[in-house]
C-alpha cells in the first residue's frame, strides 16, 4: 500500500525527515542508535519503548531481546496497532510491518512517525521532547495561510497555526498553549467556551473539566458543565442529562455529544452534516445508508438519488424544549439500497472497480482491505476471531503450516513462505527438510548443502549479487529484498543520496503497486517486487532499472529519459538528440558531432572521410575512364570518385577554405551549426 503525503504542496526530503525521526526517539527514549536508522528499529523494540514514553502501557508486553524472526515482526504489529488505538493513528498513515522489516518502502516509516509526532503534540498528558515537523515539510497556518517558519506553534492531527492565530471559535480570544484548551472536530475553544470538547493540551490534569462535575448536577450543563441560567434542553435518553443553549446544533437541537463543526456561526452536528464535505443539510439531502449527503457530492458519488426536502427533516420547526430525532429510511428495494452490496463490507467504497476479481469473499472488499476482511489460507470472509500473523489474518482453523498442513499456534517457531506467503512449521521452514525445498535462483531442488539468505534457501553457487551476478560468499547488502554485493549496494545508495551528477533531470517513475501477478522485469524477467520502476507498459526492478545502452550500464534511479520506449541516462539520451539533429557524413553516415563539416558538391564530410576517398581512391583501369566535368580521358594514376562519379585531379572538387569550418563558424551556404547540440540555424541576412 502506498502511503499518501502529508499535504500536496509537501516538501518532502526523506534524509532529513529520517534524521529528525532518528534523533526525536533518542531524545525520547533517552537511548542511542547502536547502528543505522532501519536496522535498529527491525526488531520493534525502540518503537515500543517510544509509544510507551507517549502513551504510558501503550504496549504492556513485548519481546526484550527477541531472537526470531516471527517475534521482531511481533513488536512490530504491537506498536502498529497501539498507534492505531491508543493515539488515533488511521491506516493510511501506518507503515506496514513488511515495511520495515524487509526494507521495502521507508518513506512510509517516516510518514507513520510524522504523524505520531503530531498526535504527541496534541496528548494533553505527554509532556516529553517534540518531534520537528518542519524537518518533514512546510507547513501553512491553518487560519492566516502563512508559512509556518519556527517552533512557535499549536499543532493537532488536522490543523495547525502560528501561537498568534490560535483563537476560540466562540470568543475570538487567543489561546495560551500554557493554558488548558479544548477541540471538537476543527474547533477550538477556551476553557470559559468549552463546548464538550476534548482536552488537548495545556495543564497537567489529564482529568480535564469534565471530571470536575457529574451528570447528577442539576446546575451543570452535560455538555460544557457550564451555567443553565439560559435554558437548557433535556436528553431525550437520559432525563438527568440536561444541555444549555451552547451545546445544541442549531438545526436539529440535538445535544453536541460527538464532532461538530461552526459553519457560518451556527453549530452543526455530524447527523446535520455532507459525510464527504461536512456542509450544512439544511437545504435537504441524499441518504446512502446511514450516510446522508449534500447534493454536489450525492452526484460525485454516482449514486440513486433520494431526496429529502425539509418536510423530511425540518430544522426550523422542531421543539425547542426537547431534542428530536428524525428518522429516515430507505426502501430495500430501490436501487440504492442494491447499490449497498457493491460496496465494501470494511469502508462503504464501490468494489465494481477493482483490478481483479476473484471469484470469493475477497470480492466483497476493496482492494486495501482485502487483507483486513478475508483469510489468509481459504480467501473466506473473517467472523469472529482470528489469527493476525506475518501480516495476514487467518480463521483459527485455517492457521496451518503451508507444506505440511500441521495445526499452528501463535507461539510455535513458525517462518513465512517464499511463495505463498503463508507460515510454515519450524521442521518444514528448517533445513533438515532440505530435500523438499527448490533453490529460489535455478528452481532446481536441493539435494546437497545450502545457504539461507532472505527468508529463501539457495545452492551455494546460485546466491550472486542481484546487479553483478558476482558469487556472494561473504557479506551482502538486502536492496528491495534482493541481495546485492557491497560496491553495488554502495553505488545505488550514491544515486539514490544524489552524490552523482548523472541524470541531473527527468522524472522518477518507481511505483510500489498497480501490476498484475502476470507481469514481469523485461532485464531479468522475474516477478516483481518492492519498488518496481514503470516506464511505458514496460517494468524493471530498482536494481534493473539502468541506461539502456550497454556500454554505460548506469543506475537510474534519480530520474531518466526515454527515447523509443526505452530509458537512458541524461548523457546517453544528449548523444541520442544528437545522432538524430545533426548532419551525416555523406561516406560514413555517421553523424558530425565534432571535428570540422566538410561541404563538397552538395554533400557533407568529415574531413578525414573526404581526404580518405580523394587519396584513396585509384584504380588500375583509369586509361578507361573519363572525367566526369571535362570529358577528357583520365591519364594520370589517381583520380577522385565522389557520388559514383569520377573526377580528373584538375577538376575535383576542392576542399578550399571557405568550404571546411569548424564547430560554430559561419558556413558559406548560409547557417550555424551549434558545437554542443549539433543544431543547425539558417542565416537569412545577406
């Protein structure tokens, strides 16, 4: 899954981003790094230890010194699902444990501790070191839209402001980061304004000013636990609960329990709200489920269309003495209602435009979600509970070994399939099975000794370096789980850090999904994996993505440039223009690219070629041949051909001064000829 950026006008530098990341959870944990940045977050357990420091037993267990495989993975599916339930973190803005443990997308590594940065900030019990987001990228104030520039800054999960901007939606008075504040949905309120919203930041009492009444106090509001000198409004549920004025949607006068937003100064519950752009339903709107939306986004979303007018839900004429409730329904037989079941089971999205269909209870979910809905083994919708192991979730009786279908359990020594995926006991994963398995290079079994490297096993001389195909014998460098030799991985660590001048421009073409299973890298052929390189229709692993022209060779991988189809680096492709712009010698046919143009009866030479052929060119039978401008009989021994014609040495065409120039000069037949791009410009004056 690719992972989405922070803002689309980001300025994301994924180096500093890292270091900044690096030197955050050091401050955090009060621990070093003992090596590099992916290294030493592998087994999880510095990531534990920092949602830990965050949100105190966050993660109450985890593995201390874990020695597998399956318990590094483990740490790491701990803090991926605490950062999702303790401190709010969505999906789409955590890496996945594959991620990290095989190396294969960083940048989301960077993404998940960017906004686990933001929601510390916005812990109202976390008072430790802050992350820098600006290292991550530029941000606007969410009120004046001006750049953000120094750590003098409010930050929540959705917005951000200059400390100035900082105000209550109610009273317009500015808010002291020092002091307790309150938010509900993309509001913010002083204390004197609290509208039942949730404490952010400010004093240590993490208790906030809900915990300073109960429901039981006739004089407080339930809401704000402020004053009903004003009025109030009874729950309809709860007779105790009793709200003032403040804490009503203003259309529904529902009580504000959950989000709301401020629109045009009126406080607008989510039930009064467009799901997908939060405006005001006042005007009536279009029911999808329980889902309600305005009519814009009702039409973008290609749906049936059901209006209600305000009879259906009236805001105006409700009581103002009691929250009312409305209702709507849908009839089951519309087609809104069928459209119901094309959607997905997890998230509502439409599953008619899905790549690949399956034929099974993965159809019935989207394709992020295919993983999170259906069994790992039988493809079979999830009920109940399940199995979550090496990022697949499994029916409890679906958890079996892959080879020899052995019941499993969590605490078995167990290792992932290189090529389904799935688990496998410890004796069928071990090599004392080695007879079952196949040499992930040659795929030919393997009878004798073998090496283990990357979860697959290999014959000895079958593990070559990914780039070079050197035997690696010794120590090798994993480069999207593929191995590579160490001056190899060094040289495409060199063009991915950006110390290579070559190629200076172009586009970066890696993508991290959206090919079929039937697809394949046209250099190796093999299937594809990791960050793969699109050009075209064509694919190429990151490590086969290289100048096309086999006497250059050289990685791609900060940018290239096609030329039919096919990509080469910025020298190569210069080479390429020029071949194809400038003239060519009329013996040769190579093109003129340096040296000096030679213009001869019409045609083009280089120098050399034209003093090759006048030099050259003899012929034991010249008492037979005749000059082609005098006619007269050739009756020496050297003549000149030139355009199957033959010249006497009288009357050859010369190569006289005006008409041999070099690179830049003026040529008598009226044009300039560029020295760097061979481009030619016809001179129109006299």
């Amino acid at each position: 899954m690719i992972k989405a950026n922070w803002t689309s006008t980001s300025a994301f530098n994924l180096e500093l981003a890292l270091d900044e990341s690096r030197d955050w959870i050091e401050r955090v944990i009060n621990q070093k790094f003992p090596s590099d940045f992916q290294s030493s977050l592998r087994d999880g357990i510095f990531l534990c230890k920092l949602i830990n420091q965050i949100q105190p037993n966050s993660v109450p267990k985890y593995n201390q010194s874990p020695s597998t495989d399956f318990a590094k993975r483990e740490n790491i599916q701990l803090f991926i699902k605490s950062a999702k339930h303790s401190m709010g973190l969505r999906d789409t803005q955590l890496f996945e444990s594959q991620d990290l443990f095989e190396s294969i997308r960083i940048r989301n590594i960077a993404i998940t501790l960017y906004w686990l940065g933001r929601a510390a900030r916005a812990s109202q019990t976390y008072k430790g070191p802050q992350l820098d987001l600006l290292k991550f990228q530029g941000m606007n104030c969410s009120a004046c839209k001006k750049a953000i520039t120094n750590n003098d800054y409010l930050t929540t999960m959705t917005q951000q402001f200059h400390t100035s901007c900082a105000v209550c939606c109610s009273c317009s008075c500015k808010l002291d980061p020092k002091k307790k504040f309150y938010q509900e949905s993309n509001n913010f309120w002083c204390e004197n304004c609290m509208l039942g919203a949730t404490n952010l930041g400010g004093s240590n009492n993490s208790s906030g000013g809900k915990n300073k009444s109960n429901n039981n106090n006739n004089n407080k509001c339930s809401g704000c636990f402020g004053s009903l000198e004003k009025g109030y409004v009874p729950d309809e549920n709860d007779k105790e609960k009793k709200y003032c004025t403040s804490c009503i949607c203003d259309l529904c006068h529902d009580p504000l329990i959950g989000n709301f937003q401020v629109k045009d100064g009126k406080k607008v519950c989510d039930s009064c709200s467009c799901k997908s752009c939060g405006k005001s339903l006042e005007d009536g709107y279009y029911e999808e489920g329980i889902s309600k939306y305005c009519e814009p986004c009702a039409k973008d979303r290609n749906k049936p269309k059901q209006v209600m007018d305000k009879d259906g839900h009236d805001h105006h004429h409700h009581n103002h003495n009691k929250p009312t409730t409305t209702t709507t329904t849908t009839n089951s037989n519309s087609p809104l209602a069928k459209k119901k079941s094309d959607s997905c089971k997890m998230c509502d999205k439409p599953v008619d435009n899905k790549t690949k269909k399956y034929g099974d209870d993965r159809d019935k979910y989207c394709t992020p979600h295919e993983k999170d809905g259906t069994c790992g083994k039988c493809n079979g919708e999830l009920v109940g509970s399940a199995i979550s192991v090496m990022d697949k979730n499994f029916h409890p009786q679906c958890f079996k070994c892959d080879s020899c279908n052995k019941n499993l359990n969590q605490n078995d020594q167990i290792k992932k399939s290189p090529t389904t995926g799935n688990p496998l006991c410890g004796p069928c994963s071990s090599n004392n099975n080695k007879s079952s398995k196949n040499c992930h290079d040659c795929k030919k079994p393997i009878s004798g000794s073998s090496v283990e490297a990357l979860d697959r096993p290999y014959h000895p001389n079958c593990l070559k370096c990914y780039s070079c195909s050197k035997n690696l014998k010794e120590d090798f460098t994993e480069v999207d789980n593929e191995p590579f030799c160490n001056p190899c991985a060094s040289q495409l660590n060199q063009y991915t850090s950006g110390n290579q001048k070559q190629p200076k421009q172009g586009g970066s073409p890696f993508i991290t999904s959206g090919w079929l299973d039937s697809d394949r890298c046209v250099v190796c052929v093999k299937p594809l994996n990791g960050e793969v390189a699109k050009i075209f229709d064509s694919f190429y692993h990151k490590g086969c993505f290289k100048c096309t022209d086999k006497s250059c060779n050289a990685p791609l991988l900060t940018g290239y440039f096609p030329h039919d189809k096919k990509p080469y680096c910025q020298k190569c492709s210069i080479k390429i223009q020029q071949s194809t712009t400038t003239d060519h010698c009329a013996k040769c046919s190579k093109p003129i690219i340096e040296g000096s143009i030679l213009k001869v009866a019409g045609k083009v030479y280089h120098k050399s070629c034209y003093d090759n052929e006048k030099h050259t060119s003899s012929s034991s039978s010249s008492s037979s041949v005749n000059c082609f401008k005098c006619k007269s009989q050739i009756t020496g021994t050297q003549f000149v051909r030139l355009d199957q014609k033959d010249y006497c040495m009288k009357c050859s065409p010369s190569a006289s001064s005006s008409t041999t120039v070099t690179h830049g000069e003026r040529l008598n037949y009226g044009m300039t000829v560029d020295p760097r791009s061979g481009k030619r410009v016809f001179n129109t004056s006299k």
